[in-house]
C-alpha cells in the first residue's frame, strides 16, 4: 500500500490547526496564557499522538477560574 505524502502532509497540517483551534479554547479556561496553549497544541500535533495526550492533560487539568474562586472564598 502506497501512502501519499502530500495527503499525509495535508492531514498533519488540517489535524495541526483544529488541535490548535481546540487547546486555544481549552486553554482559556485551564490556562492564564491561551495562546501558548493553543501554540503547543499545534506544534504538539505534528505528531499526532502527542498532539492527543496534550489535549487529554488540558481537558483533565482543573480550571483556572475554579481554583482561585475556592482560595478567595
């Protein structure tokens, strides 16, 4: 079986930009800097099982708005 490269190519970079897409809005709720969030995601990505396990530490990371609510109240 043949893999096309500039398809894998085309995969890598589509799964890259909706990872980035989804650890930025993830980040702005886990995270104080999203954008770095959302970076990481996307360089994480270029290998897509990495990409994955980052997505799973930020959906698993606990909120940064619940943590200072819970310390001021």
């Amino acid at each position: 079986m043949n893999i096309n490269a500039t398809l894998l190519g085309e995969f890598i970079a589509l799964f890259a930009l909706i990872m980035g897409t989804v650890c930025y809005y993830l980040g702005r709720r886990k995270t104080q800097i999203p954008v770095l969030a959302g970076m990481l995601g996307v360089v994480l990505s270029i290998i897509p099982p990495f990409g994955l396990v980052y997505l799973v530490v930020l959906v698993l990371k606990k909120d940064v708005g619940s943590t200072s609510a819970a310390v001021s109240g």
